[in-house]
C-alpha cells in the first residue's frame, strides 16, 4: 500500500514538473520570438494580472493582497501556493497560467494540444481520415458545401446543398460545426451513417471513413476558354502547379477565374510566388517583424510573369491570409477585379515552436503589408462587386457573375453599372 501511494505522489510530482516546465517554455519562446518585446517579468505580471481580473477563485481582497506584491516571481509563486490550498493539481494551476498568458497576446497566438497539432497537420500535409464532404453551418442547418472527389462520400451519391440531419446516433440540430467535424472523424474502416435530407426526401447513407488525401488545387476548363483554378489552401507547390497548367493552356485562352473562397491561407512564399505570375512589376507585400532587420519586401519581377490575361478573383468571408495577400496584390495593382464578400482579416505570419513532441505554441512574429502600406488585419479586403458566395440549388452566383464580368464587360456594365471599390482593370483588346 504505502509503495503505491510513493508511485501515485511520484507521478503527481512528474505531472507538475512537466507543467511547470511547459509554462516556463512558454514564457521563453514570448519573450525570444513574438513580435512586440515582452521581458519574462512583463509577461509574469501581465498573465497573472489577466488571471486575477477573470477568476472567480478569490476575494477582492486576496487579489488586492497579490496585486501589492511588487516582485513578479515571488507573486507567482504566491499565487500558485493559494490555488493548491483550494484543491487544485499544480499542473492545473500551470495550465491555467499558460491559458492567461495566451490571452494576453494576439488573437492568433495560441497554445496547440495534440488534438490541434492534428488538426494543422491535416491542413498542411493535406491527408486525414475521414468521409470527404466539407460542412458549413447556414441557418442553424448543417449544410454540405463541397463533396471531395474519390472519396466515400462521392462514391455514395452525397451532393452539394445536403443538410445532414444525424450523424450516426446523434442529431445534428443544435450540434456545433466543430462537434460535428469531430463526429466525421474517426479511424480508417469504420462505419459511418447519415441522415439527409435533399429538397423534401430523407435518405440515410452508410459510409467508411477512409484516409483521403486534399487536392488542393481544382482546374478546368470553362466555356468561352476561361480557366478557373479553385485555390483550397497554399500548399508548397500550389504555384507550379498553377504555372503547369496556364503554360499548358494560355495559347488557347482569353481569360483566367481564380476560386479564392474558404481558402484559410497557407505558405505565405506561395501566395507571392502565385501574384507574380499575374504581375509584372511593383510590391506584393512587405512583411515586418519586432526588429527593423526583420523587415522583408517581396516585389514582383517581369521574368516570372507568365500571362496578361483578364482575371476575375472570388473571395468570401473565409478567404484569410495568404489568400487575401494575393487578393489584395491583384486589387491593388489593377491587376483583377474581385467579386463575393468581404474577406476574413488576418495579416499576421505566424512560426510554430515545439514544447514537447506533441505540443506546439504557434505565435505572431511578423505583420504584412500591402503595396498601398494598409493592413489587412482586422479589416479584411471589399469585393469590387458583392455577389453571394453561397452555392444554392447547384448555382454559382459568385462565379456565374465573374463570367458575366469576364465574356463582355459591355454588357456587363449595363447589367451592373457601379463598383463598390472603383477599381479599374486592363481594357479588353
């Protein structure tokens, strides 16, 4: 009995050790790499300051009592004493130090558990395990927006504007899109059943999750020898890929749709390498760091230009980061004109730093710029046009509206005579 309890006390001692420790990793990789200087003492103070203001664990006068401890180490070490006095694991108390420390930073800062770690895998080597369909929600209903090709889902007749009803045993009316992506999920072989509920008909279809691999990159061929290229995310070789296929077909085409929507970004270098091969000349962005030697201006260079042909570009509220750097590249320098929704706002670069082989904390070190010197952060890019970017009863507006746009812009400018932004783009020959 009494050796169990020294292997229990042990562990317990192992478990708050190494929180300890991914705190003090924590406080170490703010103070190195985030882009506005903190000392560790500033980050102490603020974190628990943030902690003391939000917590429910003591009297206004045991927070006044911490507050006057001007030493930020000896408060900290106060402060952890207290909350062990009131039942709580120190690896707890640890763990809710690095949560305040988080929330004192930028929106994107954050701490990434195994299950995120996972989770950014998925959205960076582009494979998970799963059944191939893309949800979104849309008035309180869980909406299918896209179905993965050669995936279970495809092969089983799913179709774009499905509203999934249950999944497996669980109804979907009040289930978040997060549960419900979670629910999705699963190990390779496993069955899966959905309800559906298509215009008036309910169907249940039975599914195995399989390991699916994201294409991140759709292209074809429309009427009037338009190229679109569906951009998912920038992966790290979206732009010869690209390249690839405006080399391939420019000779025969008049015109060029980039899909932007719901693409959440990706390789910043990407975005960059894709703009110069619409642009010949002039800034795509300029990237700024905590110290003045970090500042880097990515320009455009007429070698690497490949086609002057006339772009359309569709964004909508998910088009974040590197997508709207390309975006707003092409806006600004005249280059395309967009159409959709205003964008998501996102114009920070972010650099993971490992705390342990399955954690991460993931931290703003740069802003960029645009060419004109605005910031997208928090502010997103307007559409020349707004059109909804929701696809219903299999129509595209947003699209439809681009080649509208792009097939004869005097009709066009009759149908609709005002841009939102004004931005004028290269007259027909």
């Amino acid at each position: 009995m009494r050796i169990a309890f020294l292997v229990l006390v042990l562990f317990a001692s192992l478990v708050a050790s190494d929180a300890k420790m991914k705190y003090e990793k924590v406080l170490f990789n703010i103070e190195k790499n985030y882009f506005k200087p903190f000392s560790k003492k500033e980050l102490i103070s603020k974190s628990i300051d943030n902690f003391l203001q939000n917590t429910s664990y003591f009297t206004s006068s045991q927070k006044q009592k911490l507050y006057k401890i001007k030493n930020e180490n000896e408060k900290l070490e106060h402060l952890v004493k207290l909350l062990i006095k009131k039942d709580l694991l120190e690896s707890e108390v640890y763990e809710m130090l690095i949560n305040s420390c988080m929330n004192i930073l930028d929106v994107h800062s954050r701490y990434l558990d195994k299950k995120q770690m996972q989770e950014l895998k998925i959205k960076t080597e582009g494979v998970f395990v799963g059944l191939g369909i893309n949800l979104s929600k849309i008035e309180n209903s869980l909406v299918v927006v896209k179905v993965l090709k050669n995936s279970p889902a495809s092969e089983s007749g799913i179709k774009v504007s499905d509203i999934v009803l249950k999944i497996n045993d669980a109804t979907c009316d009040e289930v978040s899109l997060e549960r419900a992506i979670k629910l999705l999920r699963g190990d390779v072989g496993e069955r899966v059943t959905l309800g559906i509920k298509r215009d008036a008909t309910l169907i249940d279809i039975q599914l195995t999750r399989e390991t699916i691999e994201i294409e991140t990159l759709e292209f074809k061929k429309l009427k009037n020898r338009t190229l679109y290229f569906k951009i998912s995310s920038f992966d790290a070789n979206i732009a010869q890929k690209i390249s690839s296929k405006i080399k391939e077909h420019q000779g025969s085409s008049r015109a060029i749709v980039l899909d932007l929507r719901g693409n959440p970004g990706g390789f910043v270098s990407q975005a960059v390498e894709v703009a110069d091969i619409f642009l010949n000349r002039g800034n795509i962005i300029t990237q700024v760091g905590r110290e003045l030697s970090d500042k880097k201006s990515y320009d455009a260079s007429k070698q690497k230009t490949l086609t002057d042909l006339p772009l359309a570009v569709l964004i909508d509220s998910n088009t974040a980061s590197s997508a709207e750097i390309l975006s707003g590249a092409l806006r600004i320098h005249n280059r395309a004109t967009l159409f959709g929704k205003r964008t998501f706002g996102k114009g920070s670069v972010e650099s993971l730093y490992a705390i342990n082989k399955d954690e991460s904390l993931s931290l703003t070190v740069a802003h960029y710029f645009l060419a004109d010197a605005s910031s997208i952060e928090g502010v997103g890019i307007l559409p020349d046009y707004e059109v909804t970017t929701l696809v219903t009863e299999n129509r595209d507006i947003c699209l439809e509206t681009a080649k509208e746009f792009l097939y004869s812009r005097k009709t066009f400018s009759k149908k609709y005579p005002t841009q939102m932004n004004g931005v004028c783009t290269k007259e027909e020959k």
